[in-house]
C-alpha cells in the first residue's frame, strides 16, 4: 500500500500578470503552501474571514523568483521526484508522474523542460540509461521500450507512429488491463535513441496560443517506458526478471473559458480537455472516499464505491495509476498571482484531495522466474529438514525423492529462462548493431558497420535484406555451395561461389569468383574492386536487370 505523492510548484509572474501588477498570494514554507484570499473572491463573499488557506504537502516548490535562495530548480524536482520514479522502475514496481494545473501553470515546463532547462522526462530517461550501464557492468541486462500519445478531443493519437490522422482505440484486457490497440512501441537503446522519439512526439502534439499561454498544450499527452530488467541475484544467484511501466504524463491545461478566450475550435478543444480533467476529478475524490472508508471500515459501513474510471479515455488509461498497481506522484503546477486565486484553489484542493488516494503497488516479476524462486525455497526446506531429521530412514526417503524431483524441475526451468533470454539480449545486440531505427514510416541504418543491402530478384517482392559485413571475409553464392556461402542469393546466373568481399580495416574488396559475372554499376567486373561507401551499387546481375544485386552502404 502506499498514497499517492503530492507536490505542488508555483512559477514565476509570466509577462500577462506583471502587465496587470498581479499582486503575489502564494507562499511556502518547508512542505507548507500557503494561498492568501483574495478581497472579493467567493471565498470572501460567503462571509468567510479567512485571510488565507494552508495546504501540507510532500513538497512544496517554490520555483517564484530564480533569484530567490530558495527557488527549487529543476534539478530539485528530479532528485525528490524523478530519482524515485527510476528506483521503482529497477525494482519492477509500475510508476507514474502526472501534472496537473490551469493552463499556463508550468506542468510542460515542470515535464519536458526546455532544452537548456530540462523537466522531469529527459532528465529520468538520462539517468535510467546511467543506471543501466552501471548495471550492465555487473551483469544485468535491459529491455526499454517508448510509446507517445496523445488524448485530443477524447480521441487518442499515436505521436510516433507517423500516421498522424488515425486515432486509436483503447481496449481492455482481461489481466493487464486498458491498452490501446496498434500503438507503436519503439526499441531504445541509448539516450539518443530517447530524445529522437520525445523530440518527434512533441513536434507532433497539438498546441495553440491561448491568452494565457503562448504554447498551451491542448492535449493530454501520455510518455511511456516500458522496462525489463533481467539478471541473477548477486546472494544465491537465482534468475530475476522484472518488468516496469512507467508513464509520464503532461496534462493540458484546466481552464475556464472566459479566462483563456477561448471561442470556437478552442472552446470545443476546452470542454474536452475540462472532460477529461472533470472525470479526473471524480476519480480522485472517489478513489479518495473509498480509502477513507477503508481506514474507518466497520463491518456494516462497509459500502463499494464506484470508480468512474471508463468516463474519460484519459482515466480509463490511467487506471492502474490512480488507486491500482503503481507507484503515483501528481504535480499540481500554480501561478503565483491574485489573478488566477480561482483556479489556484481549485488546483490545491484538488492535490489535497489526491493525497488520500492508496495505490497498492506490487513487482511485477516474470512468472517462470517466480516459480523458480518459490522452487528454490522448497528445496532449501527441504535440505534442512533432511540435514535435522532424526525420522525413520523411509520417510527420509519420501523427503529425497521429493527434493530431487524439484531439483529437476528448477534446473529445467532455470535452463529455459537462460536460453529466452539469452536470445532475446542476441537480437537486441544484432538490431543495435544493424543501427536499425524507426523513423517515421521509414527505417534509418544509422550504423557505423559496413552493409550489404540485397534487393530481391523477384521485381514484385517487397524483401529488402540487410547484411553486416564482418571483418574479413563474407562468401557471397548460391545455396548450393559447400558449406552454405555467408550471403545466399538465387536467380538467374549467380554461380555456387560468386565472390568473395573482403573487410580490412574499414576498406572493403570485391573479389569476383572465376566465370562470375559480377557488376560493379555499370562495369562488369574481372578483377579486385575496392567498394566506396555510398555511391557504389555491387551488381551481381548477368543477363538480366531484375537479377539480385547489393548495394554496399
Ligand atoms: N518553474 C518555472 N520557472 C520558470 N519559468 C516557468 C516555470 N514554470 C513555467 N514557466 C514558464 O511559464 C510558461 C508557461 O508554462 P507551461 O507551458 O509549462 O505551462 P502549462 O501548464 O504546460 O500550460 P498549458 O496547459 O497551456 O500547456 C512557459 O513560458 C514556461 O517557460
């Protein structure tokens, strides 16, 4: 069980409010925020004598004046918040950050950052692949995986996959829970490979300029990693297989529409989002009853609350965030000024109400490697209970037989798991290798290796191979040769050996076997030829031009 964190973050006065000689109403104090009452607010005119309201949270940030000595920088905010998010993940507990505020209140900046200042998701991506090549060093392995999208007018968008129109539809599964169906996931391998994908899926998200802020997110946008580690416990070297989820979440902004100006496309885009953001709401306080009843449960006040998760597409995604298997921080973004007091209230009453949501996070560990742990403890039992027994010699027995046949089954299985993931590190190793990288409807070979790509003889296939030319010497024949040549090719006039190419150094040869016909571009071929990277299409073909032929790039 653990609640869900809270942290609240006010900005500085943007170029709107100092024009109005916004007056400052928040103030903090450790983990204390508090917000002065406006003269004249609704607060006020209830009667209310109140001059301020105060708020605890897990953190408060006071990032109002960067001149201040107090001003939490964006570095704070990740080592309070974002070094969690990545202890989790290598724990394989699912997490989740989410921003929530009034447009124009600093969630994209708390977030993404800017280049020279970057928020929450760079800098939890950067330090998870430090970690990663830590851990590497000590024998463990990873597999990392992106997804972006977009919740725009309550209709999901994929923000990698290129397809910029279609949206998708989100389903449940049984077990795992809500998905959307067709969402591209993307390999990451490095840093780099990261920033290219957050990179495009920001290009690709849909903002407008609002009068309150210049860039205002008009979607909700959902970040997601989704993590295995696998290695051997360091104590008994038992197999360990974890998989993490983490999403991290920009939310458009809460809005009222006079406050924002919005008419039109953007009054139809904010009665969405406040859609989304409403049903967000229910479910926070909702979520948040029901762990209050569960304190002060007795027997018969024992009532099931309903959870309107299915009424927005943006709760029914985050369902295992709000309240099920995740470990969950929300940042309520504020302004500092007496301008938006409405919307600042309404934002931390709302953070207040979230503190009460209990998640019930749990490691999601592979289940073969569970059973192998569960056997493992069996056995232990077992060997003590034969290295203490004073029983008769037949129950002993029993006892033996027992203890060896789950032996048996551990080492069985223990091999399994060693070969999957074995195999599944050789083609994350060969795919990086190749430099194979989505990008857009393409695949970019951004590798350093020299390539052989074969474009089939058969002019209505589709098949494109590519081959990694190794250092020394790659046999290019037929399938009739003896043993079976490094590169096969079929068509009309490719001899058993055709040629041989040769890697030293970074210099490749092309040797055409004796009687081959091998082209060179236009040059048919009858000795040696160095091949130039890029320029140089090596042409095998004989009598034919729809005969195979390998580009070396
Ligand atoms: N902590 C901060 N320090 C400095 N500048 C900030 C801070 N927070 C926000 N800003 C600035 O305030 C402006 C609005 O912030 P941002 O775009 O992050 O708001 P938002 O809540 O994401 O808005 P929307 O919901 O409209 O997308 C930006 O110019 C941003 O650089």
């Amino acid at each position: 069980m653990a609640s869900v964190k809270v942290a609240v973050r006010v900005r500085p006065f943007n170029q709107r409010e100092k024009d109005m000689n916004a007056k400052l109403i928040v103030q903090m104090d450790g983990k204390k925020t508090r917000l002065l009452t406006v003269k004249n607010s609704k607060e006020q005119n209830d009667g209310s004598r109140e001059k301020y309201k105060d708020f605890t949270f897990d953190h408060s940030y006071w990032s109002f004046d960067h001149g201040d000595s107090h001003y939490a920088s964006q570095e704070q905010v990740f080592s309070d918040l974002g070094v969690d998010v990545i202890d989790s993940a290598f724990e394989g507990y699912n997490a989740c950050v989410f921003a929530y505020g009034q447009t124009g209140s600093g969630k994209t900046f708390t977030m993404m950052g800017s280049p020279e200042c970057q928020g929450l998701i760079p800098r939890i991506c950067r330090q998870l692949f430090s970690r990663m090549a830590a851990g590497k060093e000590s024998g463990s392995s990873y597999r990392t995986e992106v997804s972006y999208l977009e919740i725009y007018n309550e209709r999901v968008k994929d923000l990698l996959s290129g397809d910029s129109g279609h949206s998708l539809r989100v389903r449940e599964h049984p077990k795992l829970g809500p998905y959307v169906q067709d969402l591209s996931r993307h390999l990451v391998s490095d840093y780099d490979d990261i920033q290219e994908c957050m990179q495009r899926g920001n290009q690709q998200r849909t903002t407008a300029s609002t009068q309150m802020n210049d860039v205002s997110s008009r979607s909700h946008a959902i970040f997601t990693l989704t993590f295995v580690r696998a290695g051997y416990t360091r104590h008994n070297n038992l197999p360990s297989e974890t998989l993490s989820k983490v999403h991290l979440v920009d939310l458009a902004g809460s809005e009222r529409a006079d406050a924002t100006g919005a008419t039109g496309q953007r009054l139809v885009e904010g009665a969405h989002i406040n859609k989304s953001l409403v049903t967000l709401g229910s479910v926070i306080s909702a979520l948040a009853d029901s762990s209050q009843q569960a304190d002060n449960r007795t027997p018969k006040g024992k009532k099931n609350v309903f959870i309107p998760y299915r009424d927005s597409v943006l709760t029914w995604l985050l369902k295992d965030s709000l309240g099920g298997n995740s470990k969950t921080i929300m940042i309520a973004a504020i302004s500092p000024a007496d301008c938006n007091y409405g919307e600042t209230l309404s934002t931390l009453r709302y953070a207040n109400r979230a503190k009460n949501i209990i998640n019930k996070p749990t490691i999601n560990e592979d289940p073969n490697v569970k059973l192998i742990r569960e056997l493992r403890d069996e056995i232990d039992k077992l060997r003590a209970q034969i290295a203490h027994n004073t029983n008769p010699v037949e129950a002993e027995a029993g006892v033996l037989a027992t203890l060896q046949r789950k032996e048996a089954q551990e080492k069985v299985l223990t091999e399994k798991w060693t070969e999957k993931w074995r195999e599944t590190q050789q083609i994350l190793q060969e795919q990086k290798a190749l430099g194979l990288r989505k990008s857009g409807l393409g695949v970019v070979l951004d590798s350093d290796m020299p390539h052989l790509v074969g474009i089939d003889d058969n002019l209505l296939s589709t098949g494109v191979t590519l081959y990694h030319l190794k250092e020394g010497e790659t046999v290019i024949g037929s399938a009739e040769l003896e043993p079976t040549p490094d590169i096969v090719l079929s068509g009309a006039g490719v001899l058993p050996l055709h040629c041989r190419v040769v890697l030293r150094e970074g210099v490749a040869t092309l040797l055409p076997a004796p009687g081959a016909h091998c082209w060179l571009n236009t040059v048919l071929l009858d000795a040696p030829a160095k091949l130039s990277q890029g320029e140089c299409t090596t042409r095998l073909h004989t009598t034919h031009p729809s005969s195979p032929h390998l580009t070396y790039v």
